[in-house]
C-alpha cells in the first residue's frame, strides 16, 4: 500500500524553468492514499492545483499560514505586522520587487513574499523590528510569523485525516521544507534542495525537480 505525501510545489513538482511538471497529474490522481500539499505559495495557488489534478483539497499553503481540508480553512499569523514590515521595508528604501498587480501577495492570508532580488539584510532587520521573521525559500523572502510553519499544518491536517504524520513521506526541496520533514516518517530531499533541507532530509535524491519526487514516489511505494 502506497503512504501518505505531504508535497511541496516549487521545485519539487516543477521543471528548472519553474512550471508545473505534467507527470504530476497522472502521478498524483493515482495515488491510492491521501496527498497533501504542502508550499509557500499563497493559499489559491494549491488549491487550484488540487482541483485541476483530481485530489481533495488538502492544503498547507504559505509555510502554515493556512490549513485547509474539504471541511475546514484554519488559519495561524499576523498579516497585519506583515503589512507593517513590508511599509517600513519601502519607506526605508527597499523594493519588493513585483509589479503593480502583485499577484504573488494579492491572496495572501497570513504573511507577505517579498522578491529574492530585494535587500535581504535591510528586510530582515525591518522584520526583527516588528517580532516577524523572515523565511529564504529560493523563490522568494517569507515575511511572516515566527512559530508558524508547515510542519505544524501537517499534524493538523494528518489528525483530521485520523493518521499519524509519522505515516506520511514528506518531499521538498527548501528550509521551510524542514518541519515537514522533522514530522514525517520519511523525508525526501530533491537534487536541487538548500542545504538546510538536505541536512533535515532522511534521504538526498540524485535526481532534481519533479525527476526528483518521481523517484521518491517509486522508492515509497516499491
């Protein structure tokens, strides 16, 4: 029998171009055990992902700012200090780095992601003003509440599934990856994973990127 995932989006289920790897819809619609995703993106982004692939909802969005089952939206941290840091951040010179439409902040819940070319020490010591901190996942700068984190969003989402989060397999490729993989049974690092996920991971995949989780996938379920 197949065990249960805790799935990160960016990549972990994408190519080295940043879209979403096809082979994850048949990978995933025919997993015969729940599937959770588990990302930093902001909370409609994994959603949608789960609906297009044929999976219930269950989501750990913006590094456990938001857990979501088909029944439940719960939801842990400060937008508002958020808000604060990202207009001091600006005030004092910084650039976030997104358009005008914004649209990798514009649904956010629960923190803010500011552009991974903005500057770095000037937005974490903004941050370190307001009582936040800052998350480096290589795709963006997390502001957002400290203690909240997606390993926490698995627990809850594996209890109302009535199962242990020991049961679930767990593959990333990020720092904010590592809580996931400090719960699950097993973790997975891909290829291309920072060096704090890789020092969290039980196992350090050759493969990177979706190639990566597919891997992982036939590992677990062999």
């Amino acid at each position: 029998m197949a065990p249960p995932l805790a799935l990160d989006i960016d990549g972990t289920l994408t190519t080295p171009d940043g879209s979403l790897d096809p082979r994850l819809f048949d990978a995933l619609s025919a997993w015969d055990a729940p599937v959770i995703v588990a990302t930093g993106k902001s909370f409609p982004y994994p959603v949608a992902l789960c609906h297009f692939a044929g999976l219930p909802e269950r989501v750990v969005a913006e590094n456990g700012g938001v857990v979501c089952t088909p029944d439940t939206v719960r939801f842990a941290g400060d937008r508002n200090r958020a808000v604060q840091v990202i207009e001091t951040f600006e005030a004092r010179g910084g650039d976030v780095g997104w358009s005008d439409a914004d649209l990798v902040n514009r649904w956010r819940e629960t923190e803010l992601a500011v552009a991974m070319a903005a500057d770095e020490a000037l937005l974490r010591d903004v941050a370190a003003e307001y009582d936040m901190e800052v998350v480096d996942t290589g795709y963006a700068y997390h502001v957002k509440t400290p203690g909240v984190q997606k390993g926490d969003g698995l627990e809850l989402v594996a209890a109302e599934l009535g199962l242990d989060p020991d049961e679930f397999v767990a593959v990333g490729d990020s720092e904010n990856d590592a809580s996931t993989f400090a719960v699950a049974g097993r973790s997975y690092a891909v290829a291309n994973a920072d060096d704090v996920a890789k020092s969290a991971a039980d196992v350090v995949l050759s493969e990177g990127y979706f190639d990566g989780t597919l891997a992982a996938l036939d590992a677990v379920r062999d």
